[in-house]
C-alpha cells in the first residue's frame, strides 16, 4: 500500500498561547507493528497491563482512555515538545495560522502543572478584566484545570464573539480564589508593527511567526523606507517572541540576506536533513539593523536571530534566548488523532546548535525601566527556558551510553528558577512606552554612533 503524506515543519516554544497556536497539517495513516522480538515482547507485556487493570481494577476504567494516556506519557518521555493531539486538539492547531478567532486574550503555559498565565494582551477581555501575568487559573467555567492538557484549557476559553466564560484565578496578593467572568471577543493578532522612533530610525516589532508574517513585514519595511527621512538604521524587536512556522522565519531572514545559508536543519533520516539558503533581494538593504532578544526569544526568533548574527548583517541586543532548536513536525493518525513529534536539530549559519543554549547577544544589556525605581532589570534572569524543561534535547545527538542519567530520571542540578515574567506587548506601539525601554534606547544610541562613526 502506497502511503501519501505531506508535511509541515514547525517550531514551537512550551508554552501554548491561548490566543495564538501556529497549525500543522499532515496526512499520514500508520499500522501498527512490531519491528523485531524486543517490540513484540513489549507490546505483549502493554496488552496483558492493559486486560489486567480493565478487568480488576477498583474503578472502571476505559481500555481506550488507558491507551491513550499511555501513549501521551511515551512520547513526553522522548521531549517535551512531543505529544499525541486528541482530535479536538488537532483540531484547535489548524485554526491557528489566520490571525483572528474568539478568545479571552491571554498567554498561557504550564509552570510546575499550573495552568499559569504569561500575559494578558492589551485591550482584549482579559486585560481588560484585570487578568496579571503570574496569576494561575485553577478553574475554567467551574471545571478544575488540575491534570487538565493546555489544548483543553486553550479550548476551553476560546469560543464564539460574545459568549461567557469564567475563570477563576488565585494570586499572590489575594487571600482567597476569584472568579472573572469574561465575555469573549475577536482576538486580532497582528505580528509586525512598527513606528519611527527618531527621524531616520525605524522600528519593527515582530510578535510570532504565522503565515502572514513575511507579507506584513514587507508591508511595514516599505511605509518605512519610502518615509520623508532617509532610512538610517533599524530596530527589530524579538523579545518575547515564542516562534511559529519554519518557513516564515526563513523568509523573514532571507529580506535582510542576499546570499549564504540561512539555517539548517538535520535529523536521524535523510528526508530530515535540509539546508535553507537567502536569495537575492530586489531591494538592498544595507542599513544597520540592531535585533533585540530576550529569555522568551525562542524557535522562530532565534533562527532570524542566528542567521543574522552569523552572517553579521545585525548586532544581537539583550539577553540570551530561550534555546529550543529543535522542529517539530505533525502527522496525521486514524480516528482524527494527530502526533507531534520531534525530527530535527536546527543550525545557525556557522553550524551551531543552539539547543538548550540559546543564542548570545553580541552585546548583553537587561531589560529595565528608565526613569523607573522598581525596574524589570531582574525579570529575564528567572524566565522559564527550554534548559529547564524536563527531557529537553541535547544540543547534539547523545549515544545512549553517554546519557548522564539513566532511562527515566531526570538530573536535576538546580531548581527550576521562578519565573519574573515579562509582559509580551501585543497593542497598539506607544513612542513613549519604547522610549522608556532601556534596550530600544541602547539600540539607538548604537545605530546613532555608527552613523556619526561612518562620517569620522
């Protein structure tokens, strides 16, 4: 039997978006077998588990929902980024890449199984409500979050315009839980912006990568460029930006690249292993370009962020990124399940693999507050990064018996750092509100001295 299957690369940071998901579409149709006598063996041991507790366990229990949640706990075990998508949640991932549905707007993901929340986006719902970052959601329409699957939770508070929802939160400063009661909106999401910060001196602001990423950057370099004022130099901000397709960080590095390799991406089977090249562009752009990045810079981000470092067309500003350089790729099942699944290292330009390590500014400044007594100086330090994620990958392949801990535990060597979570800002762009950033200033200030420089 011939089987057909199409593919889409991806690369996703761990915390589900409950406004944001970039889509996988595959199809792909597998028979189960057993390779050789260990796989045999193995699956005889799961069939006789499976009879045993369906039969004289305390409680009833559906073989089907053993079997699914054995699978789940297979494919975590292998990376954190793999998981097995119930119908409804491969479902929820192809809705994702078109930029609008209905929505509460928050960032979400899950800290020590807290359904925590990342941020809540300017003028939507929950910001509106009063929903903080660092507030964790213990319930949704009455329903406990606890053992409860992001995908649920995302689907949960998403539905149609005008419909409610209730969450009940608990927060630090709050003695006891409180419930918001939240009426759904559109949630637009746009992921380029830009403003002129000073006359000649653009910046861009690129807050995902989903399929219009690459035409709205277009767009936003154009108003810039043609602008009364010679085009100077350029800031593009990265800062918390978790990733989205492969393909549109591609694009997104190739507008600033005329030639050289862009990233590239190897796994276990050849059909894994690609590299992806920069084509030459109508338009040179040869002003600077200052990229900023921060501690929820990952994926996406971090390949544009590479590719540019690499090839020296830009200079990294900030702190070090997230470091997930791994891809992964979603492939259709029967009965509507999906499987995402890890195939691939990627690779910066000069061959490095940034996997767990994240890429290193040029030139570390942290993010603070001007002006500002209680400052963000130590918000990135505690961010959650893909290093501290149970079963992350190596930054290289691991023979099995060079692995530092043995099957199924993990070596902790320090705690998971708590996390000071910087708001991701999704509105409207404020010249003030940028002006106060220390890093944007820093940015300038540098883009500045090398104008001057040029004329020495």
């Amino acid at each position: 039997m011939t089987i057909k299957k199409k593919q889409y690369f991806k690369l996703v940071l761990v915390p589900f978006v409950a406004i944001i998901f970039w889509a996988f579409e595959a199809g792909f149709n597998h028979n189960l077998s057993a390779g050789n006598e260990e796989t045999y063996k193995g699956l005889k041991l799961f069939s006789d588990v499976i009879e045993l507790v369906e039969k004289n366990y305390v409680d009833q229990v559906e073989a089907k929902e053993l079997i699914e949640k054995a699978i789940q706990g297979m494919v975590y075990s292998l990376d954190p980024h793999s998981s097995l998508l119930p119908p409804e949640a491969l479902e929820e991932l192809q809705i994702d890449t078109h930029g609008e549905f209905g929505g509460i707007g928050i960032v979400i993901t899950m800290q020590k199984k807290l359904l925590t929340v990342i941020s809540p986006i300017e003028g939507t719902p929950a910001c509106k409500a009063g929903i903080k970052a660092g507030d964790i959601i213990i319930k949704i329409d009455g329903k406990s979050t606890k053992d409860m699957m992001l995908w649920e939770a995302v689907k949960k508070m998403r539905g149609p315009k005008g419909a409610e929802v209730v969450i009940t939160i608990i927060r630090k400063e709050l003695s006891e839980p409180v419930d918001f009661k939240l009426i759904r909106a559109i949630i637009p999401i746009e992921s380029v912006r830009s403003i002129v910060l000073k006359p000649g001196y653009g910046y861009i602001r690129i807050t995902n990568f989903q399929d219009n990423t690459t035409n709205d950057l277009e767009l936003a370099l154009k108003e810039l460029e043609s602008g009364d004022i010679f085009l100077k130099g350029l800031v593009v901000d990265l800062r918390n930006n978790p990733g989205g397709l492969l393909n549109q960080a591609i694009e997104v590095s190739d507008r600033f690249l005329q030639q050289g390799e862009i990233v590239s991406i190897k796994g276990r089977l050849e059909r894994h292993t690609k590299i992806f090249n920069a084509h030459k562009n109508k338009i040179k752009r040869n002003y600077p370009i200052v990229v900023l990045i921060n501690g929820g810079s990952a994926s996406a981000s971090e390949i544009v962020a590479g590719a540019l470092q690499d090839h020296k067309r830009a200079l990294i500003l900030g702190t070090t990124s997230f470091g997930k350089g791994s891809v992964q790729t979603v492939e259709t099942l029967r009965d509507g399940y999906g499987l995402k699944y890890t195939i691939a290292r990627y690779y910066t330009p000069n061959g490095r693999s940034i996997q767990a390590q994240g890429i290193v500014p040029d030139i570390e400044v942290k993010y603070k507050l001007i002006n500002n007594k209680e400052d963000a100086a130590a918000a990135d330090e505690g961010m959650l990064k893909e290093k501290d994620l149970k079963n992350h990958l190596k930054a290289e392949p691991v023979e099995k018996d060079n692995m530092e801990t043995e099957p199924g535990k993990q070596k902790d060597k320090k705690k998971h750092p708590s996390m000071h979570l910087l708001e991701t800002k999704h509105g409207p762009l404020k010249l003030e509100e940028l002006q106060s950033d220390n890093q944007v200033m820093r940015a300038i200030e540098i883009l500045m001295g090398y104008e001057i420089l040029k004329k020495i």
